[in-house]
C-alpha cells in the first residue's frame, strides 16, 4: 500500500505498515541520543557563560547563542517558498477544493 495525493485515513494506515516501524525506531533513537548529546555540551558552557565571562568573551558567547536564531528566518523564508510555490502544498489545497479558476486572473 502506497501514499496517495488524496486526502484520506488510508494515507497514515499506509505510514504505520510493519515495514516502516523500523523507520520510526530509528528516527526517535536519534531524536534522544541529538537531545541528550545536546544537554551534556550546552549545560557546562551556559555555565561558564553565566559565571566566568565578562567584556568581550561575553559577546562572542553571546552572538553564537543568537546566530541559530537568526538563522531561522533563513530557513522560514526557504519554507514559505516551498508552500507557495507552483506544485506546492498551497497549490495542491487551491486544486483539491477547486478553486483553480479564482487563481486565473
């Protein structure tokens, strides 16, 4: 049984198939093991941030908590783009309601 673009329970019956249990296995063990791994290098430097740096340590620490961050809007715009784009989600919903002809203009 394979995903169909139609929009049905099938679809997720199809995702959840014996086959793929080993997928989601996987896929939630490194979901722990990035978590964890994550815990353990980010708590000593917040630490050392928190208690030991002054001046121009402080920034440098401080400019490489808030680049990821920044980085995000990067990333969001990138996703809007794929949404919206011709043969994108968005157009497949504008398609599945029929609503094609109000996009023709």
């Amino acid at each position: 049984m394979a995903v169909t673009p139609e929009l049905t329970l099938a679809n997720f019956a199809a995702l959840l198939q014996p086959s793929n249990f080993d997928i989601i296995l996987r896929t939630l063990g490194m979901a722990v093991a990035v978590s964890i791994a994550s815990a353990v290098l980010a708590f000593p430097i917040a630490y050392y941030m928190a208690r030991y740096t002054r001046g121009s340590t402080k920034a440098f620490f401080y400019i490489a908590v808030m680049m990821p961050m920044w980085a995000s809007y990067i990333v969001k715009a990138y996703a809007w783009t794929l949404l919206l784009a011709k043969g994108g989600v968005a157009q497949w919903f504008v398609q599945q309601l029929n609503l094609e002809p109000l996009l023709q203009w």
